[in-house]
C-alpha cells in the first residue's frame, strides 16, 4: 500500500494532508523517516510512526450510531440526507449498512465494510436478535405476546403474505413495549404493529445481537466498536 493512502485511512485525512506529513518528515517507517509520498509500505508488517506515536491500521471498520430521524439508510440520495453524510471522515472506507432503518425510525444502525460480517448479521438462518423500543396508539394485551410468539401475516416489498419468524413482546406499560426480532422483513415492526390493530407512534433500535445500544451516543453521534463487541458479535455465528 502507499504510504500516503495509509496515512489518509489511518488517521482521516485526506491525501493531501497525509503527503503534507511526509514532505514534514515526520512520518517513519520502520526506524527510517521517509520523504517519498509514493512509498509503498507492508501495512500489516511494517511499523509506521507520526513523530513517535505508533499508528494502527485496520482493514475493516466497525461503527455504532445513534441514527436520528431524517436520514435515510442509504449511501446516497439526490434529495435526501443519508446516514453516511453524518460519518464523512470514514466515506473514504466505503461502508454499508447492516440492517436498515426507516427514515422516522431512530436508534443502533450497524455500518462496516466487512461484508462477510454484515452477512452473518442479517442472514435469516443465523437468528439474530433485534430489540427495539416502540410506543403504540391503543394498549398492548397479553394476548399481543401470544400473537407476536406465532408469527404474524404481514406482506414484502411486492406485497405478497409472509409470515414472520415467532418475536419476543414485553410490555413496558399499556402503550410501550419492546420487540425482538430474527428477522428484517419489508417495515416489519411498523406492519406487525398494523396486524395486531396498534398503529406505531415511535420506534428506536435499541441492540442488535448482544450489543446495546450505548447510552452515552447522542443522536446522530457514532463510535467504532470496541474489540470485545466484535468478537461477541462474531460468537454468533460459530
């Protein structure tokens, strides 16, 4: 890889910047200081320093945001704004959502570029689990847990009848709940909702997997998963 390329994934900046470093001297590779923006580095071998600090490169990035409503879960829009124009110092890393969320609903959007990972998650046959927190318009009944344990009739984004993989119901209170489920059908908690008569008022993701949801994330703030939420994510699937 280019030594400035690396800079730039490395440390968020663009080329420019990064070749700024080397002209500066400041960038070492190994225990020689290089000049050459087009050297050409072993990112997994070689050990790059910004003056003495050692710098880490990571082939795959692994962000949790806090998605706020108005954004779309696309890469891009002509006319509206996405979740990626909230992340544009990691735009570079050509990241994708896993698991997407409506445009009105809030909470733990996944984004990576780590494509056999985001397969994992959201492969049907793999289960795994998303909460979300939802307020309804009417109140939930015991009987709604039972409903939403057997599977509802809800329709694809063709409009043909699926019924949903059994979801877990908890009733906060009359009007609040949380829902887990295995599976992402076409607006399926928004239909689910429909089918048991409760049109949805609110919804936020809440976890996906065994990961919360970190409650020190704003809306649209983010954070790069630690280590240890990777790899408990990556439990999942062995």
């Amino acid at each position: 890889m280019r030594l400035d390329k690396y800079l730039s994934y490395a440390l968020s900046l663009s080329r420019r910047d990064s070749r700024e470093l080397i002209n500066l001297g400041r960038i070492r590779v190994n225990e020689h200081k290089i000049y050459k923006k087009d050297f050409c580095i072993d990112e997994y071998h070689d050990q790059i320093f910004l003056d003495d600090e050692l710098l880490t490169y990571h082939k795959f990035v692994y962000l949790m945001m806090n998605k706020p409503q108005g954004y779309l879960s696309a890469t891009k829009d002509d006319k509206l704004p996405t979740v990626l124009d909230l992340i544009a110092e990691y735009k570079k890393h050509n990241l994708f959502i896993v698991g997407r969320l409506d445009i009105d609903t809030e909470g733990f959007l996944l984004l990576t570029n780590d494509g056999k990972f985001a397969y994992n998650i959201t492969k049907p046959s793999n289960n795994v689990g998303k909460m979300y927190y939802l307020e309804i318009d009417g109140e939930f009944t015991k009987n709604d847990i039972l409903l939403c344990q057997e599977g509802l009739m809800i329709k694809d984004g063709k409009g043909r009848f699926l019924k949903t993989k059994p979801g877990e119901l908890k009733i906060i209170k009359q009007s609040k709940a949380y829902l887990t489920i295995y599976e992402g059908k076409y607006h399926q908690v928004k239909q689910m909702c429909n089918q048991l008569g409760k049109p949805l008022l609110y919804l936020r993701r809440e976890r996906i997997g065994t990961i919360n949801l970190d409650s020190n994330l704003q809306l649209g703030e983010y954070r790069l998963l630690t280590n240890q939420e990777i790899e408990e994510f990556k439990k999942q699937f062995t």
